[in-house]
C-alpha cells in the first residue's frame, strides 16, 4: 500500500480502489483502514466511486507518535465534568487536517466524506475547517464533542475501562470482547475474530489508543461551527450504541442545518451486516445530494 507524508512527521498510510467520484471513509478510535472491510466499501466501487482508506495517525501504518497521554482517570475525570483534558499531543483538528493533506498529496480538490465513531469527529471538523474540501459529509455513531450528548454508558466503564492493556498473545480475546461489549444485537464473535486477527497482524500498537482517545479528550465542542456546515449531511446512529449514545447522533443531526438523520433500533456501536445495503444506498442518496 501507498504512503504519503502528508505533515513533516506524519505519514499517512492509504489505499485506493475504483474510480469516478471519489468517497473518502475515516475510521474510528484504534481502527485502520481495513476495519472499512471489502465487502462493505466494495459496493461504492460498483456504483462508480473511488473509495479512499486510510489508517489516521497512530493506528495501522501510520505514523505512531511517541508523547505520553493523560491517564484513563484523567480522561473520565474531565468528561464527567464536561470540560476537554488540559493538554494533548494533538487533536481531532489535527487528524481532520491530516485527512484534508492527504486529498493535497492525491490531487484531488474535494471528496464525499465518510466518518465512524472518532471518524465522524474528523470527518465534521475537515467540514469545519476545509468546507471546500467535502463535497457530502456522513456521520457516523459519533458525537459534536459537547460532553452532554452521545456520552459512554456508565455500564462501559465497570466493563472496560479498568481491563489490563493487553499484550500481542491475548489481544485478539482482548479487542473481541470489547466489540461485542458495545455492538448490537447482530454481532458475530467468531467473524470478528478473523478480522481482529488481521488488525493484530498487521499493526499491534495498544498505547496509541490512549493518544487517540486523549486527542478526543482534548477536542473542543464542535456544536455552534456545526451551523455552518454546509455540505449535504447524512447522520447514522444505532438505538443501542453503549459507547456513544444515541444522544448523540441527535445533537449532531441538529447541529447541521438541513442533515437527514437515519437511527436503527438494531445497531450499537458497529455496521450490522444486515443494515450495510441499507446504509450504502443512504450514503450514496446522500453523495447525490451534492
């Protein structure tokens, strides 16, 4: 796969696959590029689209950073009060800049824009901060960052938040426990190992995590720049999604004027293999908007 620098110290790893208009998806929090798996991106490729991956940096084959992260009690502590951690090695500004220098390196002027989870945040601030730069934005089980709306269950942090880090011999038991702790109805642990073992295989970094998740952390609310978002919007959102809670979809889908919001009873924080023909064709009704 290609590799791109797209700040001094950071390279970007990506792929590319189709052509026409091109479609650019942004994984979540510890996620890579191929957590975008074939046969949900496929589709996009047969409709006629580009569709462009990416491994953010510190995950995948990216460039992992080296600073050291607030605690996880830090982290707790100021979302609890609603307010961002003092300090951070970087933001979701960043990674969205980071996302707009990889169109720059490609050639390309603009993308429809795809975001999951950490990805959603990205993917509303390059809308944000490069408005020319996103042709359709799609937000995806994420939040605005205001610390009231689409916070994690109280549930969450009994379950999880205290786990050991894990090392390379249990980490596929490690990362499957916590998916099927935040999934829905429909997820499916013995699939989801053979796609935790390919992540492991290709890239084994657990405290790059914690940067990512300071970096969330650290983000600012992004409520009132949202009103001037103008790229036609589509917000997805699962009923059941323990991590970041139906809220906020809501709030998102009310923060961008004239977004369409689309919530499934049967989704928690994941892409249920029954609802992925449904939310493509959402997505791509939504390219079309543009």
């Amino acid at each position: 796969m290609p590799n791109i620098t797209v700040q001094a110290d950071i390279d970007i790893e990506y792929d590319i696959r189709g052509d026409g208009e091109p479609i650019l998806f942004v994984m979540g929090l510890g996620g890579q590029l191929i957590d975008w798996v074939d046969e949900f991106v496929d589709p996009f490729v047969d409709a006629g689209h580009q569709v462009i991956r990416f491994d953010n940096r510190d995950s995948g084959l990216s460039t992992m950073t080296d600073w050291r992260p607030p605690g996880m009690l830090k982290m707790l502590w100021a979302g609890l009060r609603r307010k961002p951690v003092a300090w951070s090695g970087y933001t979701v500004d960043d990674m969205a800049d980071d996302a707009a220098n990889l169109l720059d390196e490609l050639g390309l002027e603009s993308a429809h824009v795809v975001g999951a989870s950490m990805g959603g945040m990205i993917a509303q601030t390059m809308a944000i901060r490069h408005p020319s730069r996103v042709r359709s934005l799609c937000s995806i089980m994420s939040n605005t960052g205001d610390r009231k709306n689409g916070m994690f269950s109280p549930s969450l942090i009994r379950r999880l938040a205290f786990r050991r880090p894990p090392n390379r011999a249990r980490a596929v038991e490690y990362v499957v426990d916590v998916m099927e702790a935040i999934s829905g109805p429909h997820f499916d642990r013995a699939s989801y190992e053979v796609r935790a073992k390919a992540d492991i295989e290709r890239s084994f970094a657990p405290k790059a995590v914690m940067r990512q998740s300071a970096a969330i952390a650290a983000s600012v609310d992004r409520t009132e720049a949202l009103g001037r978002v103008c790229a036609p919007t589509l917000v997805i959102h699962g009923l059941v999604d323990p991590l970041v809670r139906p809220s906020g979809g809501t709030a998102t889908a009310r923060a961008i004027p004239g977004s369409r919001l689309l919530m499934f009873p049967d989704m928690g924080h994941d892409l249920p293999a029954p609802r992925a023909d449904e939310i493509r064709d959402e997505i791509l009704a939504n390219v079309r908007r543009a």
